[in-house]
C-alpha cells in the first residue's frame, strides 16, 4: 500500500470537497483511521486529556506522545502521519525544536510535526523545514496558550485578532508549513486566509470554508465522559456502550 505523501495533501487544496483528518493515539485507532482511508492522522497533545487524563494539552511530555506516534506508526500503512510537538518541546530554542521534532521522526515514524503558532514561531518552522521535517502549522485557539488566552475561546473576532491570525497564517507558509490548522475563528475569517494562502487549511471549529476538516477520534466516537465542545461531530456513542459492555460481564461473572 502506498504512503500518503506531503504532496499528495498539498494537492487537496485544489479539490472541490472538503478532505477529512483525524486524531488518533494508538495501534487500533490507527488501524481504523487507515482501513477508512483517511489521508491523514494527527497524534495529537489531545492525548495528554484523551489517553492520560490530564485536565489541558500543557502536561503531555515528548516521552508521552513518543510512545503514542510510535503505536500510530505500526497501526498505520497509508495515512500520512503527523506529531503534535507538546508544550515547551519547541518554544525554547532551534536546537530543542530540531532535537524534539527529529525523535518524534526518526524514533516515533512521523512524516511531520505540528507546532502552534504563527509569526512568534517562524524561525523555528524555517529550521525545520531546511533540515527535512515538514511542519503543519496550528494557529487561531492554541490549546497550549490555554492560560494566556484565559480559557477557550474563539480567537480572531475582532480586527486586531483577525489581523494577526491573517499575519500568523502567511509567516507560517512563508517559513514552509506544507498546511496549518485553524482552530476556532470565525468562518468569514477562515475562508479569507484559506482563499489567501496556497497550501491547505485545516479547520476546527471554524466553519465549512477550509480545504479540510479536522476532528479528535473520541470525539466523533462518543468516547469520553467529558461533554464534547460544540464543534465535535458525533457519529456514535461508545462510552455509554462500552460502560454497558463491562457493567455486563461483571454481572454474568458474579452470577
Ligand atoms: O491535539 C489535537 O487534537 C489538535 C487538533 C484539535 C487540531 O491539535
């Protein structure tokens, strides 16, 4: 089976449909995501919530999210595979950001990182690019600022905002990002930088007007006791199910 190449997703943008990628953090989810052919999976600091329980995406360590891309690698054959580089893992200095980004690479079998944010990170993305590892960028609501921005909210919405999206987004591509996610701006606002840039937006929680969509795997499977944010599609329910599943068993074996 062939691998799905950067390339290959740069030439998504020029599609009349939107493109579908996911998250996922394991042998088996990777399995599906791959048998479902979708292009491309994002083991992604989700995880630091989906799989450790960690209340943000700000305590997944580089140890962690290793251990999950390398799982991610073996379950998948085709789908492109990129790294989330978690908090602190880059924002330090190029060496770091070389050094994280190469072992999520060489050890974990990563085709790219993700870092969030824009112009403030232009430097390290330039870096990674000219040494070989190809970045998608994450701008818009950046989990990992969730204290700066005091909580989750919708970003851009007012001109400032929106400027400095618009400026994050095209330092990104200038630096060499092969796509960027936007999180959480307003659709008018991801349409525009989707129409200005020439290399692929995927969207979360910002409307239809992207090139692709992203979406985290428990989300869309119902898998979590938490309540969803309200841009999750959900297509089935697989906490309440499973809970039943085990709460079944425990009942046959005690009587
Ligand atoms: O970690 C993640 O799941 C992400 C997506 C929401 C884009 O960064």
């Amino acid at each position: 089976m062939k691998k799905i190449t950067i390339q290959h997703i740069k030439n998504l943008k020029s599609l009349k449909t939107s493109f579908p990628t996911i998250t996922a953090y394991d042998y088996m989810s990777a399995k599906i995501v791959d048998e479902a052919e979708i292009p491309l999976i994002l083991v992604g600091d989700s995880a630091s919530m989906m799989i450790y329980g960690y209340d943000t995406t700000i305590p997944i360590s580089m140890e962690e999210i290793l251990l999950l891309t390398k799982a991610v690698s073996r379950g998948s054959k085709r789908s492109l595979i990129v790294a989330d580089m978690p908090f602190l893992s880059y924002q330090p200095s190029i060496e770091e950001t070389i050094k994280n980004a190469g072992k999520l690479m060489k050890e974990g079998g990563a085709a790219a990182v993700k870092l969030e944010g824009g112009v403030r990170i232009k430097q390290n993305v330039y870096a990674l690019v000219e040494h070989g590892i190809p970045v998608l960028g994450h701008v818009g609501l950046t989990p990992q600022s969730y204290h700066q921005m005091s909580g989750y909210k919708v970003q851009g919405k007012n001109n400032q905002e929106a400027k400095q999206i618009i400026d994050d987004a095209c330092a990104l591509e200038e630096a060499g990002a092969f796509g960027i996610v936007l999180e959480c701006i307003p659709e008018a606002l991801a349409e525009k930088i989707t129409n200005t840039l020439t290399i692929p937006t995927i969207g979360i929680g910002s409307g239809k007007k992207c090139d692709g969509q992203i979406q985290v795997f428990h989300d869309i499977l119902g898998y979590s006791s938490d309540k969803p944010p309200g841009h999750a599609m959900q297509y089935d329910s697989l906490y309440s199910s499973v809970l039943k599943s085990v709460k079944k068993y425990k009942s046959d074996i005690e009587s």
